[in-house]
C-alpha cells in the first residue's frame, strides 16, 4: 500500500527511512559477524534491494554529472541539489576542505560527516572558525582526518558517488559526478572503516 501511494503524506520519507536503516543494520552486522551467521546477513541483502530500488528510481537525483571548468557557481549549485534529497546522514570523503566545502553544504538537512586528510594542507587556514559559524547555525556536522584517503566521495540514501575534485575548488576545472554501482558495497565498508579510524577534529 505504502509503495502504490508514495506520493501521498510523507509516505516516500517514512520507505526511505526504513530501508536504508535496515541496509545499514545488514551491513554492520556483515562487517561484525563471525563466519558462521554471516551468510545468513548476507541473504537478506537480496530481500531489502528491490525496495531500495524501487525508493532510488523515485528520485531525483543523476546517477552522472559534468560541469564544464570555469563554472563553480554551476558546479556547487549541482552539489547542494543533490545534497537536498538526503534523507540519511551524509557523509563527503575529501582530502582538502575549506569554506568553499561549506558552501557546497549548507542546505544540508541532515548530520554531515566529513572524513579529510591528515596533512596540514588538507585543512584551509580559518576552517576551524567557519565550521564553528556553520555548526552553529543548526547543521550538525563531525569532521575527522584520516593519513589514507584517496578519492573523493559524496554518500547519501545508501547511494555513492565519486567525485571528480574537492568540493572547496568546485567548477574551477572540470567538476564529475558519477555514481558508483558495482563498486558500491566496497567503498561502503571501506569509508566506514576508515570513518571509525579517523582522528578526531571538530567537534
């Protein structure tokens, strides 16, 4: 019934919570179950993704995208559309942030978690001050530094995309979105190790 009148109420919101919730608990359970009860994990992948799918084709969201260079208002318009369909926490993989990462951000209705990296490069001068400005707006957001990122990711919905350059130099070259599928359940698990390995910087 919910399926045949999603557009009904908050009937879409209410699926979308559902299923990414029990995507993200059949996950976890996979990374931090023996051997033994794994497959049974495993096997209910399979029962949650046609709904997932159905949810994904209800959005609006491109699986692709490309700005041509020398367009950053064009190209951090095209990341904040896509961050307005959140409806999980967010999570951007970056190896450099500054303010134009914010920028990129602020329509953001949902937690942001913001994984960078650990060189003093990785951070612009004055990020602590504009992500204290930001925070204190009423955007949740966490930020941690990891020595091992390499490319960089927008993760949303249980959706993934790579992104072709930091989201603080948007559109000053060729800027890409491209959503990964087949490779999706790895850079999943992978973010998420490295998540919970990152060093803590703000809050």
């Amino acid at each position: 019934m919910l399926l045949t009148n999603m557009g009904i109420g908050r009937n879409k919101e209410f699926l979308d919570m559902i299923a990414n919730s029990l995507g993200s608990r059949i996950d976890k359970a996979i990374a931090e179950t023996d051997w033994e009860r794994r497959s049974f994990h495993q096997s209910m992948w399979p029962r949650v993704l046609p709904l997932l799918q159905i949810l994904k084709a209800e959005e609006t969201a491109p699986t692709e995208k490309t700005v041509k260079s020398s367009n950053p208002f064009t190209a951090k318009a095209e990341v904040r559309e896509l961050i307005t369909i959140a409806k999980t926490p967010i999570t951007v993989v970056d190896n450099y942030v500054g303010l134009g990462t914010l920028d990129c951000l602020r329509e953001a209705s949902q937690p942001i978690r913001l994984p960078t990296g650990a060189l003093d490069a990785a951070i612009e001068k004055d990020f602590e001050r504009h992500l204290k400005e930001f925070a204190a707006e009423g955007r949740p957001i966490e930020v941690k530094r990891h020595g091992k990122l390499h490319d960089r990711y927008i993760i949303l919905n249980n959706r993934c995309w790579i992104i072709g350059s930091s989201l603080k130099d948007a559109g000053k070259k060729m800027f890409t979105m491209i959503e990964l599928t087949d490779t999706h359940d790895i850079v999943m698990k992978d973010v998420e190790e490295k998540w919970k390995e990152g060093t803590g910087f703000f809050p």
